[in-house]
C-alpha cells in the first residue's frame, strides 16, 4: 500500500439562523453561509481581492459581540452562533443601503444592488429630503466626470468608495498604485497625486480597476459613449471567452460584443493565470481587428 | 517598484534639507521606510507650510513610496495642507469647551477683519477642533512655518491676542494654571500629579529627588515576571476609555513567541474636553518614561513609541527632551541603569486627526498609511504595530505602573473599590469654577467631584454634564449622586471615558452644541466605512433640521431618523468612533426635556 | 537538453518559490500578468534578481540588480557555475543521479573566475559571488528569461549556460524550481508543438526520426521529407542564393520585424511568388503577388493556443469576420482542394483530434477537457491524466527516467556588431508595456502611454554628445541611419542606448539592426547594434520629449 496521508484539516462547528454547519477552521463567514445556502449581500468583497470589509453590508449578528462583525472577512470561531437575518442585521444592511443611495448615483451599479436594495426595503430618499434644510440640499458625492484620456473614465459621483480599485492597482494585482483614498470622512475620494489627470499619472491603463467597480464609476469609455448615445444594450450583447493575441501568457479575455463589435473586455476572476486582470492590451488593445 | 513621480516638480533646497533630517531622526526606530512619512510629512509642511508636489516627490523618492498613496496619507490630516497656504496659520478652537467660552464671537471677529478662514498669503486662521486646553478655553495654535518652525499654544485667548498673532506671530506666555489641587493647600492624596507644580520637568536630577526611577530600579531587581504579577495584582484597568485589564494585555504580549514586541503610548489625547494626558507629559515627562521603560522590560519589548497628538506643541517638545537626557544619561539605550537592560524609544507626532487616538489607526497612521482603523480581531496584542504583538497604553495607564511597582499590586489595589482600583484623572472645564485636571480614588460621586471644582461657575443653574466627552453621554442634574467608577457609571449607562466632566450651565445653547458634536464626528470620521461616513453627516443634517425647526414631515420622523442612523452607526461601525457617534446627541435628546432645549424653540444662536 | 522545448513550471510556481532571476526580461512590461504572479512570490518572500542592462521597471522591483554589458549572460552564467562549483555548493547527488557531462562542464568554466566574471560582464565580482551563493543555496529557485537571452548571435548557448546552472544546484523538475522562458507571442509555444519548426511533427517529436515519421506517413498517405526545414534565417539565405524562390507567409510581416531590413526588403522585392495570408495588409503584403485575408485567429475563429506554461486553452469565436476574410482553416483546406486534395470542411475540434492521435504530449486533452479544466499542460498524454503543470519531475526519481538531462559546454561570445570609435554606442532594441512588436496590432487603439519612437540614451552621453530631450539625431549604424528624438534614460549606463520596433512607419530601427543570427535557433542578434549618434545641422525638436 502506498497510501498518502491527506493533511489535516481541523474543522469547527457553528450555528448559523439555528442551523448545524461543520466548516474547516478560518473560513470565513461568508463561505460558512453559503454552503448552507445563505446568500449574502456584499459590494466591497471580491473573491480576488483581499477583504477590506468597509462597506458593512454583510454584517451579522454574532452573540457574545457587542457589535455587528463583517462575514467577508471574520473567521467562523468553535461554536460560534450566528444570525444573518436578526433584526438588527435587517437594521444595519437595509441603512447602509439607504445611506450609500442617498449620497451616490447607483444607476449603473451592478444589477445585484437594486435587487438587495429592494429587499431590505431600503428608502434612500427619507435620508436626504429636498427642500427642507436651511444648509443647502443633503450632501452628495456628485462631482464632474472626469475624462482625461481615450481608454475609461472615472466617474465619482458612482462611487460607494469601497476600495476594490485601489486594491487592484495596488496591493492585490497591478502594484502600481496610481491612485489612493484621500481626503477624509465624507470628502475622502479615489484620487491621484494632487488630483492629477491619469496621463500625469502613475496610471499603466491595465483597467483593473474598471474590472472590479461595482457601480460603474470607472467605465470603458466604450461604454460610456454609448450610454451617452443611448445605444448600450446589454440584452443584445454576448460574452465569450477567447486567449489574448498579444504576449505568451495566455489571459483569458471576455469578449463583450454588441452588434458584431467589441464593446468591453473582461476576465474571470476565478482563472488561475489573470484571477480577473489584464495589461492594458490585453484590457484596450483589440480595437485592430474593428477597424474593418 | 518602478515608482513614477510627478513630472517637473522638484523640492526647494529648504524642503530637501528639513525632510531628510526628519527622515535620519528615526531611520532604524522601525522596518523598512513607509514609518518614515509621517515625520517626512511634518518636515515638509513646517519647511514651506505647505506639502508641495516637490516635497511630495522627493519624500516619495526617498522612501520609495508612491506619489498618489503619500497624497493620501498627507489629505488625511488636518495639520497638513496640500495646497499652497499662509505660512503663519493660527488655529482657532471652537469646540464645545471653547464655544462655552465665547469661541464662536471670536471667528466671527477674526473672519471681519482678516476675511475667511484659511484665506491670506502671510498669515491666516482656520477653525479647529479641540486643542486639549479646555481648562484654560478660548484656545489657540499659532503654527509658523520656515527653516525654524515655531509652534505656540494661546490660552484665555481674547481677541487682541488672536489678532496679533494673526497680524505678528507673536503670543504671550503661557498662563494659568491646569491642576487647581496642586495650588494653595496642596492635596497630599495626589499621587499621578505628585510631582506637578513641585519638580522642574526639564530636570532628571529633580525627577529623581522626588522619586523618579525608583521604581526602575525595582523593576530591574525584581524582574519581568514579577513586574508582570505586580500589574495584574494591582486590577489596573486602561484609562483611554475602554476600561480593559492591563495586566493582561501585558501577559498576552510577554508570552508571544512572535518577535518583536512593541510598547506604545497612546498619547493621541484628542476626546472634546480631554487635557489630563497633556498635563502629565507637560509636568512630568519623565514619569512617562519611566513608566514606559518597566512596561518594555516586562513584556519583552526594546523599542517603545510614543504616539502624541500634533496639537501639543509644548508636552511635544518636554519629552523630546526628557528622552534625549534620559538616553544620555542612561536611562534608556542598550544598558538601561548598566545592568543590560535594553529600550528604545521614539516619539511621533500625529497631525490632527481625532481617530488616531482609536488604537488600530494610530498603528497604520504610524506606520505610515490612512490612519483607518483595522478591524479587529485580530487584536493588538496579536497583531499591532508592524502587524506583531504590541501593547498599547494611555499615558495616565502608563503613569500608574510607577505606584504599583513601588508599592505592590495588591497594595494598589486597596484603593479606589473593588472593581475600579487606583485613582482617576478628571478634565472638569465648561462652566466650572475651578476648571482644570482633578485627581480622586475611583467611587467619589459626580456631585463630589463637582464640589471639589467649586461647584457650578458663578453658582448658576446646572443644565447638563457631558461625561466622556464627545464620544461619551450627557447626564443631567438628578444624575449627580452617579459614582465615578467604571462600574458605576456603567449601570447608570453613561461612560467615564476619558474622564472629561464638561459643565453647561443654563445659558448654553444645548442645540448648538449637539450640532457642534454632530459635526465634530462628520470632520473626523476617516470615511472608511459606510454608517460612520455617511451616518455622521446625516445625523448632522438631521440635527440641523430639527434645530431650525424645519423638519421634513414632523418632528417624531425626524427624531427616528436621528434613532435609525445612531444604531446602525453603533452596530455596523468599523470602529469606536462611528460606534459613538450618535452617543451623546442620543443621550440628550432622550434625558433633557424637550423645553429645555433652549434652541429646539428658540432657535439656534448666532448660527 | 531535456528533450522537450517548454518552460519546466506553472506560473503558480514562482508565487512558492525563494528566489527568482529574472534574467533578460522586462516581464513588468512584456508579461504583465505574468509579473503579478512573480510580484506575489516577492510578497510571500522570494528574493528577486534581475539581469538586465537596462534599469527597467521590472529591474526597479529587484533586491540586487545586475546591470551587465550587452551580450555577456554566457560569461555571467559560466562565472555564477564555476563559482557554485568551486564554493562546493553543487548538488551533487542530484548531479551524480540525474546529469551527465558534469565533468566537462567543470572543466570549461574553470577559467571564468569572479575577477574574469567582472571583466567580462562590468558585474561586481562580490554581487556575482553573492548571486552564485543565494541560488545554490534556495530551497527553491526559479529563472525566467524572454528575448534578452534569446535575440543574440548565440542565443541557444545563453540558453544552455541557464539551464546549465540549474543542473549544478537541482533547480527544475520540483515545484518553485524551474526555468520558465516566457514567450512573447500568444502562441509561439503552441507553434512549435504543433510542428511548426524545421525539425519537429507535432508534439516535439523529430522529423528525423524513421520511426516516428512512419507514423506521420501512415496517418497522413503521403511520405514526409527526412531531413528537417530552413529556419527562417536560413530561408532569407536561401532567397540570397536563389534556392528559395516562392513563400507563403502566414500571419508574419517579416518586412518590418527582421533585422537590416533594407537587405529583407530586397530579397522578399526578388521572390518569384510571395503569397501573404494576414488579417491586415502589412508592408510584407505590399509586395505580394497573392494576399488572402484571414479572419483574426484569436476572435474570428476557433481553435487552441499554447501559452508559456505549455497550457493549451480554446480561443473562441467571438465576431464575424470583416468582408472577404476566412478562418486560417478554410483557407488552408480550400488552397488543399485546388492543389488537389480533397480535405472536406474539417472543423477545428476535428484537427485537434488528429492532434490527440499523433502527439502523445495531448493525447488526453479532448475539447471537453480543455473548456472544462481552463486548460491544460502538456504532457497529458491521456484522458485521465491530470496535466503537468511541472516538467521533468523524472529527473527526481531514482533511478531516473529516461534519458538524464545532459550539460553543454558553451563559451563568452561578444556581440558580433563591435564597438569602434566609429561606432562607439551600443544599442540595444526591446519592447514597450502598451505596444506589441511592429505594432500593426497595438497601433488600432490610442494609448495615452504612447509617445512615438525615441532613441534613449543616458544622462552621461547626453551630455557627452550635446543633446537634450525631444532634439532629433542622426543614429547611424553599419547597415544604415534612421533620425529620431532623443529621449533621456536614468535607466541606461553610459554607453547605452535603447530603441523599439513599435513604429517601423515613422522610425525604421531595424535599418540599424545587425541580422548576424544564431546559427541553431536563427534568431538575429537584435539586441547588441554598435551605433553613433549624430547632431542634426539644424536643432530640431519634436514634441516635450522626456517627460515620462
């Protein structure tokens, strides 16, 4: 017999909404949750992506916790008894989602979000009611879009500042770090040195960031034209999974085509060679084969 | 990494020089360079008064940070200013202790005559949140960039005053006095403030007449594990506001077997109405570092840091030289009292930012990133400064091991009662009589302590006390038989927090200041997370609203609002800030009785 | 040497390995994706080389740099070798167990001592003996190269004096252990193994071979040539003497990528019969008698590609190709039926199943697996084999199986393009992060990181020669001159200067070129030209110029 030993993985054991689970130490919560079918709401959490947990829509109730914790990113504890749909649950993920619609343009955030806003029967507009205070409208995050180059814009007045772009071009892929948080509080924005446009910037064009923003504040400006024109059709549009003509790597790229033409480009998060990320030709450089 | 920096921007000579100085002052004090930005950062903005793209790049290039990430780091603080400023910048508090004391007439005065907060190319003025001199309000930070930067703090600051400071830069010395106990009949019971007002703080040789490194000296005979039982014994609980076992933060650390360990005092003292970790560095830096010296040997730690808030110009430059002499002398280095005993320790500067005083941010602020907090656990004793185990103290904690080394743990804990042992540090300002740093064992009542400070100012009718300060809760005048223990002020659902005890009389305009707490929390949540970001200016509109008397639909929706925002701040906030937000404005708007509220009728004063 | 020609290991790899050497790549720029993978291993702790003349951005992520003369990696390697050796850090039992020619080896490179090693290569004897030291001692150890080991008169003993090193200390055949050539066409892997190389069917296996040509000829009817093909060196030679008369080119513009394009000019202006079969109407196109538009392989057609990894993955149909254009296949089967044979309309799946037949290497790789599994590495010779992403693990099995991988001797070679106080600049020629080759691709989108072509040069010489940044200069070589702006390089010694091939439109750098080529693999020495540089009669300049 030439039998390997397996290695040893310790499991511990949790309740969830008064469910059993026996899940391997140090998953997470999220992950306990969804192998018993509990589908949580997330909008800064990507698997690709080292968890930040700033958003707070995925916090549950753990007892013995004085406060809600973040399934995305806390490790399940022996014995740890959960609840993700308790009151206070409902409470905190259905102001979140108030608060976050109150002050930011989420209309062309992932379909994902509406759905969830419905569902915790979130109502933006009770947090910012028009016309009624003497210190001007309610605080908004509307600012100018900004287009300083051919390949995507970075609209801000879309962003939930859930960190995922910074994450991408720093830390979690690109390394290149072009852009930061800065600025504070309410005011804290993405942001270039000095605010500088992407050309005077470190910016590499890899658009990773565009491929992990949740609410398309950074946009192909593909995309962005088109919705200008009135012509983004989504229902029309296919993706199909094909190899990037350019260096030996082999990126697989997600070809989005509208009307026989690329319109977008993305790659699965979930493939071993990009985990979702692409160069900037790989991410920009297919308009060769369109000019027909 | 391919760093890219800004294209054409280069830094003066002036820039260059301050900046590298600042960065061989603490080279080697952490890993790698990033810890170095902060100190980087305070050079180039005391250089020019401002951090220009110039300085930027070559900071950036000196530590091989990116240009965008040091953008980000340097936006984050108030002191720093990322566009071309007045090198003379004098600083206005008009936080709820100053406001009391007339600070609101005083910016409108100052924006009459030299126009606009932050405009003028000399000099200017800007608003500021608490300077942490509220015993001695209306305050004042008179900051004076160049090639020799100057830093002033005015106290009982008048118009005149304020004005020639914006017009000459110069500022009267120093007045009043911050410990009322330790004048006149000087209380013998004082044992944190011993030596305030009795030994010259710039003096080792008269520390050690009263006292000073004795108990170092214990300590070294005694040992780590014996210090160590000492401080559990004693039931030594943290005096930032949490309230949680020293002891045992200092077991968990001395057993990690993860190396390094790192000691840091949290001297980020920037709770509204909190001054008494000001007073003691002021007054008595060595004890500080005495302190800090037997809490390094035994939890194993040799490099120390003191983390102090950027508004502190003069407990700033005391303990810069207290460590410089005590090195000198021996009393830290690599042979600490010649018997092989090794600790370092470095003093940074924040730079104005509230949530640096949360201790996760005050790591990756000293580290060098956003000062946002981490969210825990894991917890600093796992994973702290430079993501090993750390202990972080509050400099009244610290102060407290010197006592309980000399005399014993359980000695120590004979005082105060059973569950809150020693004495406590209180920040009496507002309309006080005799406003200042009170030192009483835990378990005197408010009412008691109120009467030590002279009762109510001018003998007028209590309105309100805020306990713990902006984080904290108001309590009203039939709360004052209230216990002044952990314990206590728990089960009255209140917070001693950091031992701030602000007195409204009956001509405070409360509205005004819950809107002024309601903004203090928008200015200085860091806009990590969603209920804090969000929820702090929400709540603030809310308030506004509901002051003016112009609520959207009625009153009661309004007031749900402002009840539906605090709790989701306090269940789903990354941190202690967002977490206590809404605590005080909550408080008041249950306790004090709707007519009370003088402006819910009457509408805001002089808004 | 291992009788496969494929990187040894998953680019996962290097995320688990000590130390990388980064040797003749700019991978930050060239390999993007590739790089993140190489910056995880630094994050998980891996120390980082890099060999490179230049100071590049991928250098910049480096803890030691070894900035060595152009040309001079078989004396670095050689030096690194002997010094392994004499420090007695070889592996020796792996040596003993797995290799042959050890002693040989030994023997020559005896003479590259540290102070020849510093001699030859301007490396500091200390940071080469540190190096030396580092890699025999990892636990794990991997070296990657691109075309700055390969574009030389001498590539393929660059290549094995790598390889070389990594026989000395054990480091291939084991997970983080390996040597990984990162490939700089999508698909020049997937050509090689599928035949397109003078010298191998399908699957590496050798046209020389009786035995396996009798399996080709039986599977195919038709006998097959028993000596191998002209490397494309070798083809422009044969065009010079008249052997080679008509070519078809597929998918290539050798017009503008070969090196002294004036002498490709003319031979490819001689040719009887040109037929170039492209989806763009390339300069090689121009003088064509024949052109047969193409659909883009990668996203008008179906099909596989091989990635440096040896991982063969589905490109997929996406768009309809534009007006005439047809898929590869169609045109080739159409070109089949008029010269007679009759391959019906086979689908892509269905050549890939002839594949599957006759190379052992995909035997087990069926479309289903490929869509199902994201890919595969060869070898996978069967449908239950999971795939390699590590080669050569047999060299660690004892004993071996097969044959065991054996060390060539190889010698110092200088780049034939001499320096002269005529020539006294070497130029170097490499390849831009939003740009790819001749730029017929990359040149259909605006990048805003594009700033046309630029002859850098170092601050010193800069200097030296009187120029600023943006002024436009004279660069003459022995074959030709070009003029471009000046762009000025922190990054480059003195001495060194630096082109691409992105704009041959506006600036033909290959007239400057030297196409001496390595006589084994036939790639030409584009990465060591001696030039000058020349002030225009009046100052001149073109854009800023420099900024970036």
């Amino acid at each position: 017999m030439n039998a390997v030993p397996l290695p040893f993985v310790r499991t511990v054991e949790v309740t969830i909404d008064g469910r059993t689970v026996r899940v391997p130490e140090g998953t997470t919560i999220i992950n306990a949750c969804k192998t018993i079918g509990i589908d949580t709401p997330t909008l800064c959490y990507l698997e690709n992506l080292t968890p930040v947990n700033v958003c707070r829509v995925c916090v549950v109730e753990v007892e013995g916790s004085r406060v809600l914790v973040p399934a995305c990113s806390r490790p399940v504890d022996p014995g740890m008894v959960i609840h993700t749909d308790s009151d206070r649950v409902r409470h905190s993920r259905k102001l979140v989602f108030e608060l976050l619609g109150s002050s930011v343009d989420l209309s062309t955030a992932e379909p994902r979000f509406k759905a969830d806003m419905e569902k915790y029967g979130a109502a933006p507009e009770r947090l910012a009611p028009s016309g009624h205070s003497d210190h001007g409208a309610p605080a908004t995050v509307q600012q100018p879009v900004k287009i300083d180059n051919d390949l995507y814009v970075r609209d801000y007045s879309k962003c939930v500042l859930c960190y995922k772009c910074v994450e991408a071009c720093g830390t979690d892929a690109q390394h290149t770090f072009a852009i930061a948080v800065a600025g504070r509080g309410f005011g804290a924005t993405i942001s270039t040195e000095f605010d500088t446009d992407l050309p005077d910037s470190a910016c590499v064009y890899c658009g990773n960031c565009i491929g992990v923003c949740p609410t398309g504040a950074l946009m192909f400006k593909t995309e962005h034209d088109m919705r200008a024109a009135g012509t983004w059709d989504e229902s029309r549009q296919t993706a199909t999974d094909t190899i990037c003509p350019y260096c030996g790597v082999g990126c697989t790229l997600s070809l989005h085509v509208q009307d026989n033409t690329i319109v977008k480009v993305t790659s699965p998060n979930d493939h071993d060679v990009t985990e979702g990320h692409l160069c900037i030709k790989g991410r920009f450089g297919w308009q060769f084969v369109q000019n027909r | 990494m391919d760093l890219h920096l800004i294209p054409g921007a280069t830094a003066s000579a002036e820039e260059r020089a301050a900046i590298d100085a600042a960065i061989a002052a603490v080279i080697g004090t952490g890993p790698g360079t990033r810890h170095m930005l902060l100190p980087a950062l305070h050079a180039a903005q005391s250089c020019a008064g401002w951090i220009s793209e110039g300085a930027l790049n070559h900071i950036c290039a000196q530590l091989s940070v990116p240009p965008a990430e040091a953008y980000g780091v340097a936006t984050f603080y108030h002191l720093f200013s990322t566009e071309c400023q007045a090198p003379r910048v004098v600083h206005v508090c008009d936080d709820i202790a100053c406001r009391v004391k007339g600070a609101q007439g005083l910016c409108r005065s100052l924006e009459a005559t030299f126009g606009p907060a932050g405009s003028g190319t000399e000099a200017t003025w800007k608003r500021s949140p608490c300077l942490g001199y509220c015993e001695q309000a209306p305050a004042a930070l008179v900051q004076h960039a160049g090639a020799s930067p100057v830093e002033h703090t005015i106290t009982h600051a008048t118009l005149t005053v304020l004005e020639t400071a914006v017009s000459t830069g110069e500022v009267p010395g120093p007045s009043g006095r911050a410990v009322p106990q330790a004048q006149g009949p000087r209380d013998p019971g004082l044992r944190l403030l011993r030596r305030v007002g009795v030994a010259d703080p710039a003096s080792l040789d008269d520390y050690r007449a009263h006292g000073g490194y004795q108990a170092l000296r214990r300590a070294l005979d005694i040992g780590p594990e014996a210090v160590l039982r000492e401080i559990i014994d004693s039931k030594l609980l943290g005096r930032g506001g949490a309230a949680f076992p020293t002891g045992r933060k200092w077991e968990a650390v001395a057993r990690s077997p993860v190396r390094p360990h790192y000691l840091v005092c949290n001297a980020d003292e920037s709770e509204p109405g909190t001054f008494k970790d000001r007073v003691l560095m002021e007054e008595d830096p060595f004890a500080l570092i005495e302190a800090m010296t037997i809490a390094g040997l035994a939890i194993g730690a040799e490099q120390g840091f003191i983390y102090i808030r950027g508004e502190y110009p003069r407990a700033t430059a005391r303990l810069q030289y207290a460590i410089a002499k005590a090195t000198r002398r021996g009393f830290l280095g690599d042979n600490i009292g010649g018997a092989g005993a090794r600790f370092h320790l470095n003093l940074r500067r924040g730079a104005g930012a509230y949530i640096c005083g949360e201790e996760t941010s005050l790591f990756n602020s000293l580290e060098g990133f956003r000062g946002e907090p981490r969210n825990k656990p894991p917890f600093p004793v796992q994973s702290g400064l430079f993501h090993k185990p750390t202990v972080i103290n509050n400099v009244e904690t610290l102060v407290n091991v010197i006592d309980i080394v000399l005399e014993g743990g359980p000695a120590y804990a004979g005082i105060g009662t059973a569950s809150s042992s020693g004495t406590k540090l209180f920040c009496l300002s507002g309309c006080v009589a005799k406003p200042g740093v009170y030192e009483v064992p835990f378990g005197m009542t408010l009412r008691g302590l109120l009467d030590l400070a002279g009762g109510v100012e001018g003998g007028r009718a209590l309105q309100a006390i805020l306990l713990g300060g902006a984080a904290g809760v108001f309590v009203t005048p039939d709360e004052l038989d209230m216990p002044l223990t952990f314990e206590g002020t728990r089960a009255a659902a209140a917070t001693l927090g950091s031992g701030v005890v602000m007195v409204f009389d009956d001509r405070v305009d409360l509205g005004d200041i819950l809107i002024r707490i309601a903004s203090f929390f928008r200015d200085e949540s860091c806009g990590q997370c969603v209920p804090c970001r969000i929820g702090t200016i929400r709540q603030e509109e809310a308030l506004h609203r509901l002051v003016a008397a112009r609520t959207s639909g009625d009153r009661l929706t309004e007031q749900t609002l402002i009840a539906d925002l605090g709790r989701v701040m306090r269940d789903a906030s990354i941190c202690g800030l967002g977490q206590t937000a809404a605590s005080a404005v909550e408080s008041a708007l249950k306790k004090i009785p709707f007519d009370s509220r003088r402006s819910l009728t009457a509408g805001p004063e002089g808004n | 040497m291992f009788g496969a020609g494929g990187g040894t290991s998953a680019y996962q790899e290097i995320e688990d390995t000590d130390l990388i050497i980064l040797w003749g790549s700019n991978a930050r720029e060239t390999h993007p994706i590739f790089f993140h993978h190489l910056l995880k291993g630094k994050k998980n702790g891996a120390r980082m080389y890099a060999i490179d003349p230049r100071r590049t951005s991928s250098v910049a992520w480096a803890d030691v740099w070894l900035g060595l003369e152009v040309g001079s990696d078989v004396a670095l390697a050689n030096t690194i070798g002997r010094e392994i050796i004499a420090a007695g850090l070889c592996n020796t039992a792996f040596i003993e167990r797995a290799t042959t020619g050890f002693d040989a080896y030994k023997a020559a490179v005896e003479s590259y001592t540290l102070e020849r090693g510093e001699q030859l290569t301007s490396v500091k004897a200390d940071v080469l003996r540190e190096m030396a030291h580092a890699y025999a001692r990892a636990d794990r150890a991997q070296i990657c190269w691109t075309l700055g080991i390969t574009e030389h008169h001498n590539a393929v003993d660059n290549v094995f004096a790598i390889i070389n090193l990594s026989l000395l200390t054990g480091h291939v055949g084991r997970w983080g252990s390996g040597l990984v050539p990162l490939r700089g066409q999508n698909n020049v892997q997937g050509g090689g193994d599928m035949g397109a190389i003078p010298n191998k069917f399908v699957g590496g296996q050798d046209v020389e071979d009786p035995a396996l040509r009798a399996t080709f000829e039986r599977e195919y009817g038709t006998s097959v040539p028993d000596t191998r093909g002209w490397h494309l060196s070798q083809m422009f030679e044969a065009m010079e003497h008249g052997e080679l008369k008509t070519v078809f080119v597929l998918g290539e513009n050798p017009m503008q990528s070969e090196a002294d394009a004036k002498r490709t000019r003319r031979l490819l202006e001689g040719l009887e019969h040109l037929v170039v079969q492209d989806i763009f109407l390339t300069k090689t196109a121009d003088v064509a008698h024949v052109v047969l538009p193409a659909a883009a392989s990668w996203c008008e057609s179906e099909g596989t590609v091989t990635s440096s990894e040896r991982r063969v993955q589905r490109v997929r149909k996406a768009l309809h190709p534009p007006g005439q254009a047809k898929d590869d296949l169609e045109i080739l089967t159409l070109l089949a039926k008029k010269l007679g044979k009759d391959w019906g309309a086979p689908t892509a799946a269905e050549v890939w199943q002839e594949v599957q037949r006759l190379s052992p290497w995909h035997g087990g790789m069926s479309y289903e697996r490929l869509e199902a599994e994201n890919g595969l590495q060869w070898p996978c010779p069967t449908l239950d084999h999971p795939g390699s992403p590590t080669l050569h693990t047999r060299l660690w099995s004892d004993p071996v199986e097969g044959a065991r991988a054996g060390f060539q001797v190889v010698h110092h070679s200088p780049p034939v393009d001499t320096l002269t106080d005529e020539f006294p600049l070497r130029l170097t020629t490499g390849r831009r992060l939003d740009s790819f080759n001749t730029g017929v691709q990359t040149g259909g989108y605006t990048s805003p990181l594009r700033h046309g072509e630029r002859i850098e040069v170092s601050p010193e010489d800069a200097v030296r020669l009187g120029v600023v940044a943006g002024e436009v200069v004279r660069v003459v070589s022995r074959r030709g001159a070009i003029v471009a702006p000046i762009k000025i390089d922190p990054g480059l010694r003195a001495g060194l200067t630096f082109m691409t091939m992105h704009f041959p439109d506006e600036v033909e750098t290959n007239i400057l070129t030297i196409d001496a080529v390595d006589p084994k693999s036939g790639t030409a020495e584009f990465k060591a030209a001696a030039i000058r540089i020349e002030k225009l009669g009046v100052p001149e300049t073109v854009g800023a110029g420099g900024a970036r």
